[in-house]
C-alpha cells in the first residue's frame, strides 16, 4: 500500500516537472548551449545524466573550464527554479533537463550516464 501511495506521489512529481519544463525549454532555459558547441565537437566538455556539463580533457584550457563553470552555475539555477515551482526535486530536474540536453546537443558530443561510463552521439 505504502509502494502504491509513492508511486502516485511521484508519478504526480514527474507529470508536473514534464509540464513545467516543456514550456520552459521552449525559452531560455537552455539558452546557453550554443557557446558550448565547439568544445563539446573536440572532446573537451562533454553532458552527464545529472544535466550538468563536464570537462573531459585533464589538459582543457581555463576559459573551458570557466565555461563549463559558468553553464553549470546557469543550469542549476534554472533547476532549482524549476523544483520550487513543481515541488520536485532539483536532481530530477537536472534528469529531466538532461535528456532534453541530449537531445538537442550536436553529433559527437559525448554524455557520461549514471553508471559512470562514456558514450558518443
């Protein structure tokens, strides 16, 4: 019973977080892609599940990583904005922020998934 009554609660999460969001990616919310393109195409950043940008080369310069920072500090302000205005957790935001991430994001950018591991558009 307990199971069933968690699972409507987050089912209730999740349709309000969709709906929310939808609108929101339509606008700004991830307006701040583009400046992440050419460093995403040579390897040097790369997308986690969480929604988060990442640098992948040990040797990247400090504009890259002032970049990511930068994208990073933007995004989970857009999460959090978004967990206070559908009572969801910021982390499934960032999930949900990630998948549409992927989607949008160009041939050969890599994403890193929950388990650790790298993979390549």
């Amino acid at each position: 019973m307990q199971i069933k009554s968690s699972l409507k609660t987050f089912g209730r999460y999740a349709l309000a977080l969709c709906a929310a969001l939808s609108i929101a990616l339509g606008s700004t919310a991830l307006a701040e892609e583009r400046p992440l393109d050419a460093p995403r195409a040579q390897g040097l950043i790369g997308e986690r599940f969480d929604g988060y940008a990442v640098v992948r080369d040990a040797k990247a310069s400090a504009a890259i990583r002032s970049l990511v920072e930068s994208t990073n500090t933007a995004r989970r302000a857009v999460y959090e904005k978004q967990a206070q205005a559908t009572s969801a957790p910021a982390t499934e935001v960032g999930k949900v922020y990630a998948a549409e991430i992927l989607q949008k994001a160009p041939a050969g950018t890599w994403f890193q998934g929950a388990d650790g591991r790298w993979t390549q558009k």
